[in-house]
C-alpha cells in the first residue's frame, strides 16, 4: 500500500476516533497533536480535504473542524475489523458458568446478559428471546396457583423450558385439570409449537362441544398461552447514563429513539433481513425514518438449545465501535457454545 494511501486511513480512524471520544468536530491540529504526530498539520488538512471529496467526512460549518458521513463510518469499521480478533473479552468464564448453573432457566441467564451488556456499554442493551416456534413439545405441565389464574410450563425437545400465566373465566377441580393434561400430552407431544399454536389447537377448539364446555374454555386458555411463547419478544436494559450522551439533549432526538424501541417488528424484521455470521451492524439508510438515522443497531445472532435469538444494543451513531463488537461477538458466541441442543457443553 502507498505511503499517502496508508496515511489517509490512519487520518480517518484518528478523526472517527477523536469525534466518538469527543463530539465536536475534529481538526488537523487535534489529529496531528493527539494520533499522528509525524505528519505535518498542512499535510493532514490536504488529506482531510482528499477524505472530504470521497464523502467519508464532511465540515459543517465554515472553519470547523471535519465529522465523519455514514459512508466515513462504514470504511472505519472496515479498517479496524482486523483489529477485533486481537480482542477477547475477559469475563467469559463468568457467563460460562452462570450458563451452567442455570441452564434450565434460560430467561434468567438471557435478563444477566442484558444487564452486563447495558453496565459493560453504558448504552441500550437488548436481548430478543429465543425463537421457540420451530422446536417440538417434550411435556407441558399446568398448576392452579389460585384466583383463577393457571401456570402453563411448556417443555421442549431441546430442554428449554417456557412458563406462562393466564387468568381463566372459569372454575376447574385438580382432577378436571389433571384429567385434562394427561389427555393433551397424548395428542400434542411431539408436535411442532408453531403447528400446535397455529393449527392443532385451533382444529381441537372447533371440534370440541359448545363454548360452555370446560374443555373448549381450557383449550382457549392454551392456545393463548401457546401464541404467547411463540412471540419473538424484545426486552431492554440500561441505565439513565447513555440518556446523558449529547445526541440525547435534543427532546426531537428522544422522541425519536423512543419510537425506534417500541418498533419491535420493524426492529426484528430488520435483524432477519440483514443478518449476515457474526457482529451486525445497521446505520444511516438501514433505518426507514430520517430520525432513526442517527442511531446504530449492533447485535449478533445467538443460540440457546439450538433455537435462535439476537443480542446487542442500540445506540447513537458516534459510539465506541472498538469495544462493542468484541463483546457482542464473545457473549453472543459463548452462549452459543455452552449450550447445545439438548444438553449443556461441559467445561473447558
């Protein structure tokens, strides 16, 4: 590579850098004081202004300093790519083990996760369940635990287990209620979640008595349950910290984000189409509304028993690409790897 040409990418990383660390536009005296202090401050303005006719920053103002353009963003991710292998992410060992200790409750490892993602990022962390449609029911348990309110545990092939809470409209006996699981387990272990969500229960419910009849009432119940754990859902963790980031002293810019998080289909629809292996990451025209445009959307694809699942965060566009794609990366590769279907891989 030509030594101009070297000089260039150096002179973009450095000034993506600075913006990201600082927020204000950034000029060849910084650059030149601060990252590349062999250079001369004449020679980085001539490759500012070269940076400036590619497209890959641009001056806001007459006299400012330089900030980088969507397309100036994409080629810094490029060029510090290589350095993301280099990086490995120190606590894995603790995840390891907290996968192990509770891999039966795979919402409260997924909940951690978040959490450790939103305190390690001081940004929007975000963990969307694991797929469950496409695995097969192995047992499904029911309790009455009072008030009119039954607790549905759908077991799966893989070993995952989903739980969930549905008031009912009418009054059923632990005999009833036994009498009645003993009977599905018969007609629906083995079965697909998605068939018996979409098609199995809805065939049983029209062929069941009148809408008085305690087993039309009780299959209505879980089919509502069955819909409700084969929903992709998003959930979300983070402090007030990443809301004192500059892009949010704007209320425009809140408004905004606050639309772009509660678009969960939009959101998941999004993750599926662009989803390539390993660290993903969304910007600029990625996003269909100008006021998301200034966020960024990094997540990977995870699996927990073999069914699917995404993590990531969401965050403003000048953000710290260098420690946010290695720890995706790693968290997202070490759920996948110490769960396997139908078992938990053993320590290393």
């Amino acid at each position: 590579m030509k030594k101009s040409k070297a000089r260039l990418i150096d002179t973009l990383s450095a000034l993506v850098d600075e913006y990201i660390l600082s927020c204000e536009p950034v000029s060849s005296r910084v650059i030149s004081e601060k990252y590349i202090r062999d250079v001369s401050s004449a020679t980085l303005r001539l490759d500012l202004n070269k940076l400036e006719k590619m497209d890959l920053i641009y001056q806001p103002h007459t006299s400012a300093g330089r900030i980088p353009t969507i397309g100036g963003y994409r080629r810094y991710l490029d060029y510090i790519e290589p350095e993301h292998r280099k990086i490995l992410y120190t606590r894995m060992d603790t995840l390891r083990e907290l996968m192990h200790r509770s891999y039966r409750d795979t919402p409260r490892s997924l909940h951690y996760i978040m959490q450790l993602l939103a305190r390690e990022t001081d940004q929007l962390s975000f963990v969307a369940e694991p797929e469950v449609s496409s695995g097969y029911l192995s047992r499904l348990e029911v309790f009455s635990i009072g008030d009119r309110k039954l607790l549905f545990v759908m077991s799966l092939d893989s070993g995952l287990d989903k739980t969930v809470i549905m008031r009912s409209d009418y009054d059923i006996n632990e005999q009833q209620l036994k009498k009645l699981v003993r009977y599905l387990n018969e007609e629906l272990v083995g079965l697909r979640i998605y068939d018996i969500a979409n098609r199995v229960l809805v065939d049983m419910q029209e062929y069941a008595s009148g809408d008085g009849d305690l087993l039309s009432q009780f299959l209505g119940e879980l089919h509502k349950a069955f819909m409700e754990i084969s929903d992709f859902f998003i959930h979300f963790d983070g402090s007030i910290k990443f809301l004192e980031q500059s892009e949010f002293d704007s209320k425009e810019n809140i408004l905004s984000f606050m639309n772009l998080i509660q678009r969960q289909d939009y959101l998941l629809k999004l993750m599926r189409k662009n989803e390539v292996d390993g660290v993903n990451i969304l910007m600029g025209e990625d996003f269909a509304e100008p006021g998301w445009q200034i966020f960024t959307l990094i997540y990977a694809r995870y699996e927990v028993f073999g069914i699917p699942g995404y993590l990531g965060v969401i965050a403003p566009t000048r953000t710290d690409y260098r420690k946010l794609i290695p720890l995706i990366r790693d968290i997202s590769r070490t759920i996948t790897e110490t769960t396997k279907r139908g078992m938990v891989v053993p320590k290393r």
